[in-house]
C-alpha cells in the first residue's frame, strides 16, 4: 500500500487545527491531528516542505520505520515541532492500518482493557458561587471528577475568564497579538484552598476534584499549596511548576501527598524519564498530538506502567477530534489508564469538519467500533473556515516580569 500523496489542511471551525491526509494507491487514507497552539503553521511548513516529499511511494504499513526515519532521520531529533508533525503523520499511519484490518486502532494495541473512558470536566467561573454552580452543573450531568478554575480576586482575567470569552481562559484570543495577563503568586496561594474548602462543603468528598496551576510556581510554593490543598483530597495538582528542571517535583514529593501530573507540553519520553523513574509523579499527561503520536504515546504508557504512573493524556480545546480519538483507543487499551481530560464535543462549526463517533454518557467517553481512528474531516466544509491567526495569552507580574502561563 503505497503513499501517493500527502495533504495537509489549516482550518478555523472556531479555533485552528492541522489535519494531516494521507492518501494511497489503494484508494484509502488516513487521518492524523498536528495542530501546535499558537505555532500551526510552523507545523504545517515542516510537513509540506520537510516531510511530504519523503513520504511520497513508501509503504504505508511501515508505522515504526516511518517514525525512526522522521524522528532520528531528520538529525533533529525532538522537539514540539518535529514531534507534532511526526505525531500528524503517525495517527494517519495507525489511521489506515486499522481501516485496511477493518478494525479499531485499539485492537491493533492489544485490545480493550475496559468498556468506557472516565473523563474530567472543567468548571471555571469569576468567582467562587460562578465556579461551584457550574460544578454543580457537571454533577448533575453525571461527572464523577472536575477540574476547578477559578479568577484570583484582584487578578483581571486570570483562570476563569478571559475578556468577552467568560467561560474559558484558554481560549484563543483572535486578536492580533498575544492577549497580556497579571500574575500575582501570593493572591494566588491565599485564594485557592478556599476555592476547594467551599467545593467540598457544597458537594462532599465524593466528586474527585482537580487543579491546574499552569506553572506558575517555585517547588517549594508548590509543596506548600499541595500540603494546604490535602484536606480537600485531590485527584491530582497539574503542572504546580515547570519540568524542565525534572528535580523540581522531587522537591514537591517530599512535602505533599496531594497526587502531581504533567506533561502536556512535554514531546519526548525524555522529558518525563527522570520524573517516572524516580516516581515523582502520579500521572502523566503527555498528549498523543503533541508527542509523536500513537507510536511513542504508547511506548510511554507501557514505560510508565512500571512505575506505577497512570495516563490523563491532555484533552484541550486546541487538539482536534482526530487527536481526542487517537486518546480515547490508547485510554481504552492501556493498562494504567487513570483518566482523561475532556472539555466537550466543540460547537457546531467544528462539527461540520470534522465527523466523529464519540460519546459522552454519565462521566464517561463511549468508543464506537469503527475500523481506524473513526474520525472523518469534510474538506469542503474545511474550506469555509480559514486559518486565523492567533495567540495564548501572556503573564506578567505588576511590575512587568514575564512569568509561566
Ligand atoms: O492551556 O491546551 O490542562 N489544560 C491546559 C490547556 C492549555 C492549552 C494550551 O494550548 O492547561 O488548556
Ligand atoms: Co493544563
């Protein structure tokens, strides 16, 4: 089954994704998520001009010889880049296998190790009666575990709300330069366990309740926020502080026994080694779109299994459904599934595009038996919906510091 061309779509059904297309001399194709936030067509130049051409009449059943020869062939190697472009191409790949086979890409894994995908909503709000309402909310429509944002009182725009977009900080902003935040680290740790302190007395210990911190801390203010937040039991605390330095969670670890996870701007196994390794976190987000694809994403959960690390792959608004589907058949196969990230099906735009078979049902994702990924993408409807460009906002302190957001 030979590679006859490689296409590759920028669409704006509400926000930019990349989509990858590649066709074979059979007649079928496969498709495949590459969309980098905020850096799209840096992705989109890398697989027209770099990769494309190298594809063109290799067999497309040879997933891992693809992967090598895009990973260690390029010289390099890593990288969020080269990663979502190999990531484009691999889910496209793992795509076609599993229509050729007439089966599921989870089967080509190793089968199902459950019937259905825990997820967790997100409940942001300006306040906290805005936040714990639309938890409530989530309870109701059957969430067993929620993810809370809430505004810092004094800190305009920051978790929760971003200008006219209310109910969603992370929005991209569609204006012409990256959107400018304050940040204030004592406003932030003097606010937040009243946030979960009132969650847990409107709603009890039952619904697991989580944060993302997005960064913005020192390890040690870190320890101390996880130390504060124990009594309101979390799932987990997400990015408390940056990995780079993979050392920095140790220090968190030998303070708290609040869980920690990371990972969703990691793009390497190398990135997260030392931390699963040394067992200084509890899960590990890394997002199949991001990463490589099904390939490496895969060789991760397997990596991490020894280490008792559980998998909350990274489920935004900014990965498109072809990426969220590539989750749900690794969430269904591994093993030391923990849960995933998931903030809706996207409005009706994006749905016009792009064509899935997933389902929400009582707190969970629901994966319909369709050979490959089970995503289709409407290149007609792609075409009313062109590329904007567009940013993630920024931090700064008072006095005009650039920090993490
Ligand atoms: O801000 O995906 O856990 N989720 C997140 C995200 C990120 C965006 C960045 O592109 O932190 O919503
Ligand atoms: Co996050």
């Amino acid at each position: 089954m030979k590679i006859i061309d490689v296409k590759i779509f920028v669409s704006c059904p509400s926000r930019n994704f990349v989509t990858v297309k590649i066709e074979t001399d059979e007649g079928l194709y496969g498709l495949g998520d590459a969309t980098l936030n905020g850096r799209e067509m840096a992705v989109v130049a890398y697989l027209q001009e770099h990769i494309k051409p190298c594809l063109i009449g290799k067999d497309a059943h040879q997933i891992e010889d693809i992967w090598q020869y895009l990973y260690k062939g390029c010289y390099w190697r890593r990288g969020p880049i080269t990663m979502t472009a190999i990531a484009g191409i691999d889910m496209a790949l793992w795509d076609l296998k599993g229509k050729v086979a007439g089966l599921p890409v989870y089967q080509l894994l190793g089968g199902k190790s459950r019937t259905k995908i825990k997820v967790y909503g997100h409940a942001n709000g300006q306040n906290i009666d805005e936040t714990l309402d639309h938890l409530g909310k989530l309870i109701e429509d059957g969430y067993k575990a929620v993810r809370l944002q809430c505004a810092i009182p004094g800190l305009e725009g920051t978790y929760g709300t971003l200008a006219d977009k209310k109910d969603y900080y992370e929005l991209q902003s569609n204006r012409p330069l990256p959107p400018e935040q304050l940040w204030d680290t004592n406003k932030y740790l003097n606010f937040i366990p009243s946030l979960f302190k009132k969650a847990r007395e409107k709603y009890g210990m039952e619904i697991q309740l989580l944060h993302d911190v997005h960064s913005r801390l020192t390890p040690i203010e870190a320890a101390k926020l996880g130390k504060e937040l124990e009594p309101y039991n979390l799932l987990f605390l997400e990015d408390p502080v940056p990995a780079e330095n993979q050392s920095n969670y140790k220090l968190i670890r030998h303070h708290t026994t609040t869980p920690l996870a990371v990972g969703e701007v990691f793009n390497s196994i190398w990135d997260a080694k030392k931390l699963i390794e040394s067992q200084s976190i509890d899960y590990i987000r890394m997002a199949a779109t991001h990463a490589g694809g099904l390939t490496s994403i895969k060789r991760i959960m397997d990596f991490a299994s020894l280490y008792n690390v559980r998998t909350a792959p990274h489920g935004p608004p900014d990965i498109s459904p072809i990426g969220h589907a590539a989750h749900a058949h690794l969430n269904i196969w591994a093993p030391n599934f923990g849960i995933q990230e998931f903030v809706g099906f996207g409005g009706t735009d994006m749905n016009k595009v792009f064509k899935h078979s997933l389902t929400y049902d009582n707190g969970h994702l629901l994966l319909k038996d369709i050979p490959g990924l089970g995503v289709d993408f409407d290149e007609q409807e792609a075409k009313q919906f062109p590329y904007k460009r567009s940013y993630l906002p920024i931090s700064r302190l008072e006095d005009g510091t650039l920090w993490d957001w």
